[in-house]
C-alpha cells in the first residue's frame, strides 16, 4: 500500500485491496501501547493509519482503499462516511440496523462495535480502510481498549445471525464502496 501510494501519479488507477488477517494487533500512529491491556502470543505491529489499537484476524472482512482523493473531489471525512455508510447498507440488506458515531468512527449494532476504520492520507491519496467481523473469534478483543476506548464491546455478523463467508460478504461491501465513491 505504502509502495502503490508513494509511486502513483495522477494516472494510477484506484485500488481497492480484500484481505484476510493472521491474528495480530495493528497499532495506528495515534495509538498508545497503554491501550494493549495484556501481553499475548498475538504480535503486535505498528502501522501508519490513523486510529488507536485493534484486532484482526481470520473471519474479519478488510476492505483497503487505495485512492486518489484529489481526483474523486473527497475530503478525508468525506471518504470515512463513505467507508461507514458502505457497512451500513451492506448490514441493512441482511436485516441489521447499524449506525454511525461522530464521536468515534466505525459502525455500530446496539452499542457494540461491527466495523473499524483507519486511513492514512498522502500526496492526496488515501490507503488502508476499514476492518469488519463477520465469523470470527472475539476473544482478542478482551485484550485491548479496542480503538482506544475501554470497556467497547464488539460484536460480529454471526453473532447477528447471519451466516456467510467472508469472500461472499466482501461482495456486497465492495458493491456499496463503489456506487458511494462513482455518486
């Protein structure tokens, strides 16, 4: 990500990257380790996208963009609703109401966090992206303050009853992130 960003010209075309994590903690630049409530055999890895600390791992949908902000005309809060706003559609179409905090960005189901975000801006171009649980083991979570906030709940789609695999959930997340950005 770091690479494509710091070599693209205006030309490059976007990018939008769909992985799946090894379990690690991912320290954002505005992270503090104090928020790592208990060393684990989990490694830890400081990364250059905004945020705090969270957790990822297999069963967990990321979703990175990779985009040239300048040439889509989209302010940096611009992009992080947009990155909400496609988890959100994407839940409604499976029957769970979710929501937005201007307080903390992410998605929320009843309180319990679903989706993180994290973004790095450079040159005008926006790399990293959004983390989901969708069918996962939760129990990392416990050893964090998960994106700086003690006590947050988390909470996944299984939980939510909805069953499906990661690759078929990035479809419809994928789907949303795109007709947002080309509206």
């Amino acid at each position: 990500m770091q690479n494509y960003t710091a070599e693209r010209d205006s030309a490059s075309p976007d990018q939008i990257w769909i992985v799946e994590h090894p379990p690690v903690y991912t320290l954002g630049l505005n992270g503090k380790r104090e928020h790592l409530l208990r060393e684990t055999a989990i490694p830890v890895i400081a990364c250059d996208r905004g945020g705090q600390i969270t957790y990822h791992g297999p069963g967990q949908l990321i979703v990175y963009l990779l985009a040239d902000l300048r040439r889509l005309s989209l302010g940096p809060r611009q992009v992080v609703s947009l990155l909400e706003q496609a988890v959100i559609v994407t839940l409604s179409q499976y029957g769970i109401s979710a929501s937005a905090r201007a307080d903390a960005p992410g998605v929320y189901v009843d309180g319990r966090k679903i989706a993180s975000l994290g973004l790095r801006i450079k040159r005008g171009c926006c790399y990293h992206g959004l983390s989901l649980n969708n069918d996962m083991d939760l129990a990392p979570f416990r050893d964090i303050n998960p994106c700086g906030y003690p006590n947050l709940p988390v909470t996944q789609l299984a939980d939510l009853g909805v069953k499906i695999s990661t690759d078929e959930l990035a479809v419809p997340v994928v789907h949303q992130l795109l007709q947002a950005i080309e509206s």
